[in-house]
C-alpha cells in the first residue's frame, strides 16, 4: 500500500466517530450532541421550555437513559412532580432573594416576577477529540425583568470512564456590578433527576415544601423495578445518605437490562466541601454545598457572598458505570479527581 493510501486511511479512521468524542453544536435547534464512539451520551439543551441549560438525556455507554423523562420525554411510569428537576443541570434557590431553583414552566404566572432564570448566551468553543470532548458556553443567571445577576462560564469535559462514562462540569460564576449573596437554601445546587428504575423504593407517601413555601406531595406508587441505592463515601446508606457530607455519593440499581451506578464527585476546592447531599428517595441527586443550616439542623450556616466583579469556582465529576461499583474504585475516582486543578 502507498504513503498516500496509508494517510487517506488514517485521516478516515480520524474523522470516523468511532474511536472518537464528537461535540456537535445545533444552535438553530438551540442544542449541542454529544456521542462517544458514534453512540449518543448526551445532550446540551437551551431550548424552551427549558429555564436554565440542561444536560439530557444521559445514558449509559449501552444507551440506556438514567434520567427522567418527564417533562421533555416522558416514559410510562414515571412521576410528574417538580417540572423544574430536568435532566442534569446548576441553579440555586436564593440569589439575591430570587429563586433560580424551582422555576419552571408550571410556576403560575402571578410569581414568575420571583423567579430567576439560567439564560444560554453564547456557545464558546466545542471540541472534539479522541480522548475528550470539551463544551465551553457562556450562561446569564438573569431576573425576571432581564437584569443579569451573575455571568456563569463552564466547561464540560466528555470522556470515556473504562466501560463507563464520564462528564465534568467546571463553571465560575461572577457577580457583575452589585454585591452576590448565596443565602443558605436547601433548594440546589448540581442536581440530576434520575429515571424511575433508580429511585429508592419509596415507602409512604411525603409533602415536600421548598423555599417559597410551595407544597408538592411525593406519593407512595408501584415499586415494581424501582431498584435504586445510595452509597456515600462516608459509609451512609438508603435513606440515611440525605442531608449528610461526603466526598462522593453513588446511586446503583437496575436500569433497563443492566445494572449501573451513577457517582457524582465533589472537588475539595469547592466552597462548603465536603458537600451536603440532597439525595433524596424520589429520584433528586444533588450535591448542596450552600444550604448547609437545614442540613446541620442549625449548627452551621453559609451564606456565601461575591463582591462586585468578583468570581467563584465549583468542579463536579459525574461517572455513569456498569454495575454496584465498590467503594475502594469510588475512592479511588474521587481521589483522581480531587488532583485535578481546572
């Protein structure tokens, strides 16, 4: 074969997806795809009715979604409560006194002047590569009337995690030209909504009211193939994992013909690490290292502030993996990505 033959057919084997993480930018259906080795992970969306960027679907290197479907797509089953848990996303509760959390297109429209959004400005780079994927985008955390509160700039890191996979997400967030309080809020801060299959079998029926006072009732349903688990790296377990610190927490059971685990990893150079974790049974996985008051039931509180033109970093690892990890791989993992300075 030629010199040139053999360079035709490296650059082909290059540009095939296989082998490679494509980050492929739609912005007229206000969209990124992401895929590994021609297979879907996921999707970057901003589009209505969306109120902040989300990542979804996110599904397992077999294809199998390990997100809710509702209220994008739902699935048969599934449950219907709290619209604004979509996918994998950051917002907070109090900002300022607003509500970034909770909005959704459900909030009637008498309070949506209280509501905060994460608006998509811009798509700043994406890159594709044999090794990672990078997306880096530039998002607003704006009011109702449109006045920016913070400029969010992240960068996700797509990456292939043995069988598994991994994403990064690393965002500064910076106050423009007024004073930023987080106030200490259970409602955040990096979150996904899980399928139903992960949840934990839920037992009794419960009322959840979150910052503003609003009620949503979780009802006790079918927990036929409702198989979820969570593990935390300081030995909690079930139901016990909520409300408590950990480095990591992982969420293993049974999704469509497989096992997996979803970890989320927080970095030590966070504010508030080790994490707080809203993990609850219902299918909400989040890490909250700034509502710590409702978690230490008063004994400690945090209300991180941002002087004008001022800027903080949170660095968040999510592995999506084949089986019950155990915990010694978890640790491992955590202590990989505790090394990394982004």
């Amino acid at each position: 074969m030629s010199l040139a033959a053999v360079l035709l057919m490296a650059a082909a084997v290059s540009a095939s997806p296989v082998g490679r993480i494509e980050v492929l930018p739609h912005e007229a259906d206000r969209r990124v795809d992401v895929t590994i080795d021609g297979k879907p992970f996921t999707e970057y969306l901003w589009s209505e009715p969306l109120t902040k960027p989300v990542l979804f679907p996110i599904l397992t290197a077999k294809g199998t979604p390990v997100t809710r479907g509702f209220p994008l797509e739902p699935r048969p089953g599934e449950r219907t409560d709290h619209p604004h848990q979509v996918g994998l996303w950051m917002s907070y509760g109090d900002v300022n006194g607003v509500d970034f959390w909770n909005n959704s297109p459900a909030i009637p429209a008498e309070q949506r002047t209280k509501m905060g959004h994460g608006t998509h400005r811009r798509i700043v780079s994406a890159t594709s590569g044999r090794d990672e994927g990078r997306l880096r985008v530039a998002i607003e955390w704006t009011l109702a009337d449109g006045t920016v509160v913070l400029d969010e700039d992240t960068t996700f890191i797509f990456r292939r995690a043995g069988e598994g996979r991994s994403l990064d997400r690393i965002s500064r967030l910076s106050a423009r030209r007024i004073p930023v309080v987080f106030a200490d809020n259970k409602e955040g801060f990096f979150g996904m909504r899980v399928a139903r299959s992960l949840e934990q079998p839920s037992k009794e029926p419960a009322t959840l009211t979150d910052s503003s006072g609003r009620t949503t009732t979780i009802e006790a349903i079918d927990n036929t193939g409702v198989t979820g688990h969570y593990r935390t790296s300081e030995g909690k377990e079930g139901d016990a994992a909520w409300g408590t610190r950990a480095r990591w927490v992982a969420l293993s059971g049974r999704v469509g013909d497989e096992d997996a685990t979803v970890a989320m990893l927080d970095h030590p150079q966070n504010p508030g690490a080790p994490a707080y974790w809203h993990a609850r049974g219902y299918g909400l996985f989040a890490a909250n290292p700034l509502g710590q008051k409702v978690f230490s039931e008063g004994r400690e509180e945090l209300n991180l502030k941002l002087a004008p033109h001022k800027a903080v970093t949170f660095r968040y690892r999510v592995l999506i993996l084949p089986g019950t990890v155990p915990a010694p791989e978890l640790d491992a993992a955590w202590k990989t990505f505790s090394q990394v300075a982004h």
